[in-house]
C-alpha cells in the first residue's frame, strides 16, 4: 500500500490517527518509509518515534509497542525481529551509520539528534572524576573558608549546604537539587563568593562568572534571589563586587540569534567563562543540555541547581531527574571522600563501584521557607509521596483544599478568591503596581484549554473584575511572552501589563536595573503572548506568588501527575488554595511522569559504553 497516498484508509493514516498521532508524525513517517520501499514497519516505527519526542520521550522501548504493531502491522515477531528488520532494510543503524534513527543495544529506538545529545550529555556529566588537584595549603586554605561561611548550627547533623559547596570547590561539575526554602541559591551565593576569593588567591584576578535559566522568567527570579543573598549574607564587599549582576536565558548565553537559528558556538568555539551557574535545571531539555555542556572549555566550572522532584522539561528529556535519580544517600568515591574529609571533618560512606556522577550530586533536604506556613511544606511532602490521603488530612496554615462535597461551586470558590485579592485591580494605572498585585496572587491551572483550563479562566477574572470588552487588548491586560525575540530583547516568561502611553496601547516590561524604569513595547511588535491572571503550572515554573489558587480539571488526563500538582504547591511562598475533585487528586498523585530514556543508565552505571 502506497502510504504517501492513501491516508484516510482505515489501514493507513486514518487508524493512527485515533492513536494520538499528529499529521506531522505520520507525515515524517511516510517520507522514511518511502526512502525504504514503503515498508509499513519503517513507517510505524518511525511515526512512534516522532510522536514520543514530542510527548517528552528521547526514545522508544520497541517491546512496549508490540500490541500496535502486532494490531496495526499483523506483525507476526516480537521487539528483536523487529528491530532487526529496521536495520536490514537501512531505516535504523547504530551510532557511526547514517541513518535518520538510531537502534542502541537495548532495542530503544531514537532520533539520531536526540541520540547524539544524549551521548554528549552523558559523556560531560558521567566521564572521569573532574575532582581538582589540591595542595596541602590549597585544601587549608578552602576549608578556613568553608568554615567560615557555613559557621556550624547543626548538632549532630551533616550540614547539606556545607557539603554541596565543598562538592562545587573540588569538583568541576556539580548539581544541587532541593525542594523550595531548602537555600539553593544561597548555597550558590556562598560558594561564588569562595570561588572569588579562590581564584584570587591563586589567578591574581576575579573569574568572570555566568548566570543563566531556561526562561526569562527565571533568570530574573535568579538574579532577585542572587541580589537578596547579597544583602542578607555577610562579606567582603570585594569580593560581592565581582558578583554578576544579571542573569541570562541559556538561549542567550550560547547567542543563539532569534527562533530557529542554530548556535553559534560549536565543538570548535566556547564560553569564555570560567564559572557558569544555571538555575530550574529541571525545566532543561535534553538538546538545550546538550548544546550548553558542547559549550563549555575544559576548564569551565558548571553548577547545576534545582528541583529534582518538579515537573520535567516542556521538551524531550527529564535531565534533571536523570542525573539525581541514581544517588542513593551519602556514598562518594574513595578519593572523593578523602578530599571532603579533609574540608569538612566528616566521614561519608565510600564506594569505588560507584559512577563518577555520584560524586557531583548533592540534595538538601532542610527547608527554612514555610515556618508561619506549614501547610505548604506538608501539602508538598504528601505530594511528593503520591500520598492523596495526607493531603487532604494538611490543615496547618497556608493550605487549604476544596471541593470534597458536590454542593461546592468551583467558579463561585474561585471568584470569591479573584474579588478578595485583587481588589482595587481594574482602578490601578501604575504597571509595577499591577505586576505586583498579580505577584502576591496568581491562579495556576492543570491544563491550558476546558472547563479549567488557564484560557477560560481567564475569561472569568477578566469578567469578575469588569475588564471584559470584547477586545483581546485592553488596559490592565496582563501578559506573558511564550516565544523569545532576540531584536526585543524579550524571552519566554516575560511577563508585562498593558498600558496607555501617548494615546497608544503598549505592554510594560520590568526593566533592567540600568534602564531604571518599564520598558514599553508596542501591542503590535510582541512576539507570542497569553493572558496571565490565570497560567498553566508548566508555564509557572521558575516563579514564585505569594498566594496561589490551584485548579484541577473535572476530568481525568495523562498530564495530572504527582510532579504536577507538586509544583503547583510550591509556587507558592504563603498560601496554596487547591480545587479539586477527590478522584482525580487521587489519579494524579499516582501517576508519576515517566520518559523514556536511555540517559539515565549512561549516567549512572559505572562503564559508559
């Protein structure tokens, strides 16, 4: 059968269609299929792989898709057959041939650019102990310093953040993961500024030093967090001076020129940093990982810091928890743990069989953010457990759950809490003032379209608080930029408020601190934007409210997951208010996110190969 031609056959596209397949999969796939005889089984495999990416997935597992394939092809194998076929017929080939998909040992299917990135990933992440030679005088003078900015509080406890700085000094790799409050960017504030005094010490002269995120959101969160760090913690004013004072999106940092342009920096050109920091590593996709670390000179020191527990990337991968899903407890290699003895006069358990990535990860557990608000530490854990019955059980302040009974109205529950905390909304005309009102309360919403979805509820605060016109624009409208624009110098995640300005309509951004004021953009020049009194949890991550109202949808969906409604919790810094049907709570806190990925065992066992 002629696939290119005949795509409403109940054999042909038209049966694929039903199983979630877009017309780009299917399209992809004829055209594969048609470099290799039409073969219906190149066009299923390939149509797979393409449909799995954009679901999040680097790979495919073949024996997991042998129903359809036995349903939709007849095909009379199992997954090895199968496998073999895609080679025998040159659709699939192994990392040195050059075929559009790429078969591993393990009978996973990729991509040959996801592929790739993995490879280069796992390589830079899990290669050699990057541990650094130190000098007997070298390892005093690191551990003075260690000491004197990690003092010792804890009684019989090992200091976390001590640890993970000690892991960034001798290490020229690292990742710190930890849950919100937990002083991540503290902890990296504290180890910058020793990374100064370091290189000082021995380079006559401060390292130039990066700060990035995967939106423009979050690197401005970033720098905040950075800035507020600076005024709490004490120290050198020196040394504080040689500190960033801006943070970049990845994108920008690797000067990558607007949408779809490639990189330009290759395996041939580098940052020319010596130290880069990238925050909500979490939110990075395999292929932005993987264009980074092809970025960075031999002699650059990377530190990744996030939540391990938070949604995944948008995108194909789940970095982050790849990385830190491997660590189990405390045990670091045996030179490791000499070196962090001698820095830190504590014992950790060693182990030689252990990867070298064991040695860079590090996760803090203590959170010092929710102690007049419990409830959302707690709401949090029970969360993360996947535990449904603890949740609803949290009724410490700071959270709170509804709609347990069916008498309750969620648009009545929901339109009491806009009238309350954005009172005075629609008569403001200050745009920091509006930014800031939208800061202190924010709904967060499961999905983007439906009954709860982040577009209809945004009609609905638009309606509770009288700004409805009929218009897509109008004053006081709050937006958020999905796409970034180089020329504009906005980036996704950028948030702004609509405004007047000489008689016309115009957008206020924040402006850098340099600039002094909003910066005002012309409705008519943005690239891509959504309304933003209501936003999806994916779109929330890298922000923090003060206050949040969480909806999850009346209906069951694969997106609800137990990192889903995590990170909707924790948004929030004072108050979490969570609508949701007992069932569907239920549903979502045991389905975990689960991505298909030949990463983490790469990463984690202990010959790469």
């Amino acid at each position: 059968m002629n696939l290119t031609q005949e795509p409403e056959e109940h054999k042909g596209w038209g049966g694929l269609m039903e199983q979630g397949f877009s017309i780009i999969d299917l399209t992809f796939a004829a055209f594969v299929a048609g470099r290799h005889g039409e073969d219906r089984a190149v066009f299923l495999a390939a149509a797979l792989v393409s449909r799995e990416s954009r679901n999040g997935h680097i790979c495919i597992d073949l024996k997991r898709f042998m129903g359809l394939a036995a349903g939709w092809l007849g095909w009379p194998g199992d997954e090895v057959a199968w496998a073999r076929h895609l080679c025998d017929v040159g659709a699939a080939g192994g990392e040195g041939d050059a075929t559009l998909l790429v078969l591993d040992e393990r009978r996973r299917l990729y991509f040959r650019r996801l592929y790739c990135f993995q490879q280069e990933v796992s390589a830079y992440m899990a290669g050699e102990s990057r541990l650094s030679g130190l000098t007997g005088d070298e390892l005093i003078a690191l551990r003075e310093g260690l000491d004197r900015t990690f003092p010792s509080t804890l009684k019989g406890e090992l200091d976390r953040q001590k640890l993970a700085a000690a892991v960034a000094l001798t290490n020229r790799f690292c990742v710190i993961s930890g849950g919100p409050g937990t002083g991540k960017t503290t902890t990296v504030y504290n180890i910058l500024t020793l990374i100064v005094e370091q290189h000082r010490r021995y380079f006559r002269g401060s390292p130039t030093i990066a700060l990035a995120a995967p939106t423009g959101k979050a690197a401005a969160r970033l720098m905040e967090s950075m800035t507020a760090a600076s005024q709490r913690v004490a120290g050198d004013a020196s040394v504080k001076k040689a500190l960033p004072r801006e943070a970049a999106t990845i994108h920008r940092l690797l000067g990558t020129l607007g949408r779809g342009k490639r990189s330009l920096f290759g395996k041939a050109e580098t940052l020319p940093f010596d130290v880069i920091i990238v925050d909500e590593a979490s939110m990075v996709d395999l292929p932005l990982m993987g264009r980074l670390v092809r970025a960075l000179s031999e002699t650059t020191r990377l530190i990744l810091m996030g939540d391990k527990n938070q949604l995944a990337s948008v995108a194909a991968g789940s970095v982050m928890g790849d990385l830190c899903e491997g660590k189990r407890g405390d045990a670091v290699s045996p030179p490791c743990g000499e070196i962090l003895k001698a820095l830190m006069g504590v014992a950790l358990p060693v182990d030689a069989s252990l990867s070298p990535l064991a040695d860079a990860v590090t996760t803090l557990t203590k959170s010092y953010r929710f102690g007049e608000c419990p409830g959302i530490g707690e709401a949090a854990e029970a969360a993360n457990r996947g535990d449904a019955a603890a949740l609803r059980r949290v009724t410490a302040p700071g959270f709170s759950l509804a709609g347990l009974t069916d008498d309750e109205d969620p648009m009545a529950w929901l339109t009491a809490r806009v009238r309350h905390h954005l009172k005075g909304y629609a008569r403001l005309t200050d745009p920091s003032a509006m930014l800031a009102a939208l800061d202190r309360f924010r709904i967060l919403c499961a999905v983007r379209k439906g009954r709860f979805g982040a577009v209809r509820i945004n009609q609905v605060v638009e309606r509770t608080l009288g700004l409805s016109t009929g218009d897509i624009w109008y004053l006081g409208r709050p937006v958020m930029v999905t796409e970034n624009d180089y020329t504009l110098g906005l980036f996704n995640g950028d948030t702004g408020i609509t405004v007047l300005r000489g008689g016309e309509q115009m957008v206020a951004f924040p402006a850098s601190e340099e600039e002094g004021e909003m910066r005002h953009i012309h409705c008519a020049r943005l690239p891509k934007v959504e309304t933003v009194f209501a936003m999806t949890i994916h779109k929330s991550q890298g922000s923090e409210f003060h206050h949040v109202a969480l909806l999850l949808p009346d209906t069951d969906s694969p997106v609800l997951t137990r990192e889903l409604v995590y990170t909707g919790i924790t948004r929030a810094k004072e108050a979490v208010d969570l609508w949701s049907d007992p069932d569907i709570l239920e549903k979502a806190l045991h389905r975990r996110t689960q991505r298909a990925s030949g990463l983490r065992e790469r990463l984690w066992s202990r010959r790469l190969g």
